[in-house]
C-alpha cells in the first residue's frame, strides 16, 4: 500500500525524514510552516530520546519520561508536518519510495537520520548477556538488572555467587561506558547505603574493560587520565588494553581470564542503522553512508543522510563527530538546503560548528573539552548539567522535561518489578 499525501496534488515537495533524533526532529523543526513544503516524519517510536541522559536511567537517577519527549507534542500546531509511527526498512532511490512491510511513502526529497546501534563486532549472541544502551527499553532492562542483583545478592548464602551477584562489568570506555561505569560505582556506595542487612552495596565491584590503551580516547591525554583517576576514586577498576573474547551467562573472558558477573553492559562499539537501498550507495567500515559536502548521497541530490548515519568529513581523514551538537546542525542544514532549492537558490557547503564535547563521571565530577579550553571535577560537571539542560530544552521545548537535571540521585526512579 502506497502512503499518498493531499498535499502533493498542491503542487507542494513532499520531504520524507526517517528518524526522529536530533538529526530528525531538528530538520523537521526547520521547515516547520514553510511555504511549498509538505513534511511526513517517519519514527518507530512516538518520542524523541535525549540519549545522552539515558545512563541516568539505566541506573535509577531519572525516569524514563524525564528525557523522553513525544513527537506529536512537538508538532502539534504545525499544520505542514505529519508524524507517521511506522518503522522503514528500505529505500528504492529510483522510484523515489521509502517503505516497511506492506507500506511505501514517496517522497520528492528524502531526509536518514535513522541514528545508530551498538555493534557487537560480529558477536551479536553476545547482546542477549550484555545489553547496550541506546534505547529507553535497553535503559529500564539495565536498572531491573542493576537493581536485582543487589536483591539476590541480599538473598545469596553461597559467598562465590554473592560475589558474582555484585560484580558488575561495563564493555567499552568511551563516554556511554565511563558514565554508566561511574554512575553505578556511585550509587552503591552512596544512594544505597543503609538499604540492605546482608551486604554492603559499597563492596560492589565495577570493572570498566577497554580493549584501547586508554579510556575516552577521543578526549586529550591528560584529560583522559583525569577521568581514569576519577573512576578509579570511586571505586572503578579500570582495565585497559583488555580484549574480551567471550561473553556468557557467567560473565566475561578476557584472553585467559574469565571474570564471573552477572551484570554485563555493553558499550564497546556503534554502527550505523542498516536499510536496504537499491541501488546500493557506499558507506564506510562503520555502516556509515559517504555523503558529500553538502549532506546528500553522491549522485542523489535530493537524498540527505544526516546524524550517526552520515560519513562526513569535516577535514582530510577527519570524520564528524557522532554528537548530539553535529547532529543538530546537520539536521537543520539539510533541511535549509532543501527549501534553497525550492526557491532556486544555490547550496552552500556546511560548516561545523565545534561546541566541544564532556563526559560525567558520578554525581559531581566530569571532564570537558573545547579546543584548547579542559575543564575537570566539579567545574566541568556544573558545565555539563547547564548544556544538558539547555540542551533538553531547545530540542523538547518542554519545560518540565528541561529542569531534569544530570544529576545522579538513585532514589527518585528504583521502582522495578522482578521478571
């Protein structure tokens, strides 16, 4: 069944945007109520994610609604954008049609910005014992798994399987694996204190274990080492140059070493989202599509790919970075190019704009990094709420959900049922 919008018989371009993250939902925001253009964003969920919050729910510091945002509500007056909840599973760039199951939606101009997912490198037998961290379901799954092992930890008389109950690895030492890491190191030894008559959340173990040399190997030396000397303050063993071979129902090998846990997080590694497009386009090792300077697939000038899906340098051998920042103006400058086109004026080239990037390590330390200018410790973390703050209310443009603060509590959301 083929999707046909009114608006096509008006003469009006239709742009169809698969994706409602930053990428998404910001390109969509910029051709709000513009003259001659009709919008259909396709999502297979009915919100938008502030993701980069979302290990504050995996470990009891926030509610799954605080940095969640329903897309509707952001275009509810906006007579030119319809929301199509659907998922898309492929392209036909020849016929100009996105479709999924049995429905296909044309389009005149076509926005990607499916976002990514985490790569298991090869291993995806792995996620069912290390789930990842990019989606509201994987966040609530992770706090049940956090939570109930400290339960039947307090339930344990076998002290070798008390110690695997508390015993929690984090795969992975970019930004995703040292918050998570530091978050739940954080709450064990401050929001859970007193809550148990058998064991002692402080005594948990975290290992963070880092396949790399170093861990956010995207940030400076010297600010790397300072957040490696912030986990390992909270408590978090800090493994690096540690390739893990297996992981099980019993935990983790790494080389020879087989490390018992019965919570394993992934955060080791992302791809880009997988559609199928005839004809093929070429992407990267990572999935992503190569585009040129101006966000469109080579020969496809009415085709943008846009956020994580997007293979973009901004310099000889220098790719834009997967940020929540790149994203936006990314989003927003595909969407200025199609309506330069619409009123026959020429593309320009897209410059990024570098507003730096931060990492938080427990409730009140983080590092942060813009060109020259390091920022560590309470400093950084003070900067590192203000941005997401600010941040949460430029995209949601919800009040109550801005004043959610980065701020890890472990009290407001513990609620958990058991599986």
């Amino acid at each position: 069944m083929r999707l046909e919008r009114p608006a096509r018989a008006t003469g009006k371009k239709i742009v169809v945007i698969v994706g409602g993250g930053f990428a998404g939902l910001n390109a969509a925001k910029q051709l709000a109520n513009a003259p001659g253009v009709h919008v259909i964003l396709v999502d297979q969920r009915n919100h938008h994610l502030f993701q980069p919050l979302l290990y504050q729910v995996a470990t009891a510091g926030l509610n799954p609604a605080d940095i969640a945002v329903p897309i509707r509500a952001q275009f509810r007056h906006v007579p030119n954008i319809d929301i199509h909840l659907g998922r898309v599973e492929g392209v036909n760039l020849q016929q100009r049609v996105v479709f999924g199951g049995e429905l296909e939606i044309g389009y005149d101009y076509l926005v990607l910005a499916c976002g990514a997912r985490h790569s298991y490198f090869g291993h995806t037998e792995w996620e069912d014992f290390a789930p990842g961290l990019k989606t509201l379901e994987q966040a609530t799954e992770i706090r049940r798994r956090i939570l109930s092992a400290f339960e039947l930890a307090e339930n344990e008389i076998d002290p070798d399987r008390q110690k695997a109950f508390l015993t929690f690895v984090v795969v992975g030492a970019g930004p995703t694996g040292v918050e998570l890491a530091g978050a739940i190191a954080d709450i064990s030894r401050t929001a859970m204190r007193g809550d148990f008559r058998r064991i002692d959340p402080a005594q948990a173990r975290v290992v963070l274990v880092e396949a790399g040399p170093r861990v956010l190997a995207f940030f400076s030396e010297l600010l790397s080492e300072r957040a490696k000397r912030d986990l390992v303050e909270l408590g978090v063993e800090v493994w690096t140059g540690s390739q893990v071979e297996r992981i099980d129902a019993d935990g983790v090998t790494i080389g020879s070493q087989k490390l018992l846990a019965h919570s394993v997080f992934w955060a080791a590694g992302v791809e880009a989202a997988r559609l199928r497009i005839q004809p093929p386009v070429e992407t990267d090792r990572a999935g992503r599509i190569k585009v040129t300077g101006d966000f469109s697939v080579p020969g496809q000038p009415n085709v943008f790919v846009v956020g994580d899906m997007a293979s973009f340098e901004i310099a000889p051998g220098k790719l834009l970075p997967g940020l929540a920042p790149a994203a936006i103006q990314g989003g927003r400058y595909a969407a200025a190019m199609i309506l330069r086109d619409i009123d026959h004026q020429p593309r320009t080239l897209f410059s990024y704009r570098d507003k730096g990037q931060m990492a938080t390590i427990g409730k009140s330390r983080a590092i942060a990094e813009k060109g020259r200018l390091a920022l560590t410790g309470r400093a950084a973390s003070r900067g590192s709420g203000s941005c997401a703050t600010e941040l949460m209310r430029r995209v949601g443009g919800q009040e109550e959900n801005a004043s959610a603060e980065p701020a890890v509590s472990g009290r407001s959301a513990r609620n958990w049922h058991a599986a």
